[in-house]
C-alpha cells in the first residue's frame, strides 16, 4: 500500500509482550508519518515497562470494537497465534460480522 500510495485508512493494532517484540516499529513509523497508507498504529503490551504509556493487557474482541469504533463496513486481516486468532475470529463472527471480512494468517510460536 505504501508503494502504491494507496490512501486508504488503516489502523493496525499490534499486539506484544513487551517493547523489545515490537517488530518493524520503525519502519511502521515511517509509514505513518508518510501518510501512504493512512495508517494508525496501536501497540498494546501484555507485558508493559515501567515506563509504558500505551494500552496495556490483551486484545480480545471488546478491545478490538473499542479500539476500531464498531466493527460496521470493516474489514479484519488477523495475524496472531493460533488460540488468539481463533478467539478474535470467534468473537467477530458473534457479533455479526460476515466471514467475508474476516481475514486470517495461521503461524505457530
């Protein structure tokens, strides 16, 4: 989307233990500040420092909801270990969301 310069919203909720996981923090800055996509970044730590100043715990479906303002007219792309992916999957589907927005990569840990 970068590339394209696709001006698209996109906000991306990133999901770690720890500030040290965060991969690509960098390079997800420069593309927030370069506007192509319109992205969003949201990193919450289950695992905060001391000094943490961002959502802390872990993301479950009311998280998401809150986060994103509804889940209406969205799409999900899901990239997260097995039991989390199955659960926000799970989650979207009882809450009315079509399977046809609901995206989802599988990795093991």
């Amino acid at each position: 989307m970068r590339d394209r310069r696709d001006s698209r919203r996109v906000l991306l909720v990133y999901a770690n233990r720890g500030a040290a996981d965060m991969a690509f923090r960098s390079e997800l800055e420069s593309i927030e500040s370069a506007g192509f996509p319109a992205l969003k970044t949201i990193h919450i730590l289950s695992r905060p420092p001391d000094d943490w100043v961002g959502p802390t715990g872990r993301l479950d479906t009311e998280r998401l909801r809150s986060l994103c303002g509804g889940f209406s007219s969205k799409a999900f792309f899901i990239c997260c270990p097995p039991i989390m992916t199955s659960g926000l999957i799970r989650g979207l589907r009882a809450a009315g969301v079509g399977p046809g927005r609901i995206h989802a990569d599988y990795f093991g840990l």
